[in-house]
C-alpha cells in the first residue's frame, strides 16, 4: 500500500496492493498488458490528450493497473508534469467497473449537476481508502508495540466522524486481529456512537470484574450500539467485499 500526496490537489492516495503476491506480480510483469499499460500512462502524462478515454481504457485492464500505477510513479521522471488525472486511476479502480465508467464520463461532463455528483462518489471512495490505511497502519503499530503512532492514527480515524463507523464496525469482526486493536476501534465507536460523557461512564462498569451484572449489563449496552451501526453504505460501495460477518468481538478482558 502506498502514499502519494500530489502537491497541487492535495489529495492523498493509498493504492492497496494486498492482494498481489509475488507470483502475481511477476506474471502481470511478463504479460503483453504491462507494455500495454505503458503506453496508456505516458500518454496520460502529455497534454492535449483525451483524458476521460484514457482513464476508462486504464480501469478496464483491473487489478494489473493497480500494480501499473506503483511502478510508473516509482520511476517517474522528476522533470515530468503530472496532470490530476493520473493520481485518481486508485480511486476509480476501487468502484465497481460499470460505476468508476459512469463517474469518469460525467466527471467529464459539461452538466454541472452530473459533475457535483461525480465529484460526491469520488470523495467517498477517497475517503474509504483513507480509512483502509489508517485501520492498516493502526493494526501494525498497535502489532510492533508503536503506541505514539497508534495513537495518532487512531485519533485521524476519530476525527473523520461518524462517517467511518461502518467501516470499522466490520474490523470488529475480524477475529485474528489482536485485542488492543478491538479495544481501541470499540472505544472509537463507543465514543462516536454514544457520546464521551456515555463512554467514560461505561468503561469502568465494562471492567469491573467485581460484579458480573453490571459488568454484562455495559456491554450489552456497548454490543447494542455496533449492532445498531448500518453498514450497508459501504457494502453500496464495495459489493465485492460483502460477506457473512463474524459474531462480533467486544472486549473480553480490561
């Protein structure tokens, strides 16, 4: 997964290449598609080309544009003018195929109203990518016992709002992740779901292991409030990555 902040739209992109492993990489390398897509992202770099064909060309080829995308900035030539265009091939290729062409082709349009809904859909996936990284980089510090990043990124997703609680309402249900991790997302929760008054309130009756009823009681109230999180939106966004959630993690010690 990678970082790039273009210095003049201030966007920030994370291209996840998760599931790419060796083998992968190296056929895409080898195909007849990589030079293919050579040709595609120079020609996106130029002026005076037709931008909205090249991107719907581009997204076509899939996961292999992904791949494309990283080694093409990698070495790119300092000197080289980057038009906006390029840095948003990770977002469109986080839609579903026939919704990044719609996007793109009225992204384009003269319709003022087909562009400010483009511009909404583009926005959100921006956003959902964003939170992938942050959940990502939260996970691996909280992992490597790196609490002062942990925390700033925990408070980045924090500050996104309530906007990010269907995403990490399902990195609940992610049962391998490690305990500090739920812990925290919980907290998180718990704070944009019921208020920091509400949530400095339960935390001690969660932990208190001298009274098993108010104990059970708290976090049945804490479980209530996730099950109450409708995660459809993002599932509206990412169909592909639906799937049958695991019974919900809540904290079992404190």
């Amino acid at each position: 997964m990678i970082k790039h902040e273009h210095e003049i739209m201030q966007i920030e992109i994370y291209n996840d290449m998760s599931d790419l492993n060796e083998e992968k990489i190296e056929k895409y390398m080898d195909s007849p598609e990589w030079d293919e897509l050579d040709n595609l992202f120079e020609k996106i770099t130029s002026e005076n080309e037709d931008y909205e064909s090249l991107l719907l060309d581009i997204i076509a080829y899939g996961e292999i544009s992904r791949l494309k995308f990283n080694q093409f900035l990698d070495n790119i030539p300092k000197e080289l003018v980057l038009t906006s265009e390029l840095f948003y091939i990770p977002i469109f290729l986080d839609m579903p195929y026939e919704l990044a062409i719609n996007v793109i082709v009225d992204w384009n349009s003269d319709d003022d109203e087909k562009q400010k809904t483009a511009n909404e859909i583009i926005s959100d996936y921006q956003r959902d990518s964003k939170i992938e990284f942050l959940i990502e980089t939260a996970r691996n510090a909280l992992n490597d016992n790196n609490s002062k990043l942990a925390e700033e990124v925990l408070k980045e997703l924090y500050d996104m709002g309530e906007y990010i609680l269907p995403r990490i309402r399902l990195a609940l249900s992610i049962q391998e992740t490690c305990y500090t991790f739920l812990r925290n997302i919980t907290t998180i929760i718990m704070l944009l779901t019921l208020g920091e008054e509400k949530t400095l309130e339960l935390i001690p009756r969660i932990c208190n292991t001298g009274n098993e009823k108010i104990q059970i009681i708290a976090r049945d109230e804490v479980k209530n409030a996730i099950i109450e999180i409708d995660t459809s939106p993002y599932f509206d966004r990412h169909p592909d990555k639906f799937y049958e959630l695991n019974k919900t993690t809540l904290w079992s010690e404190c």
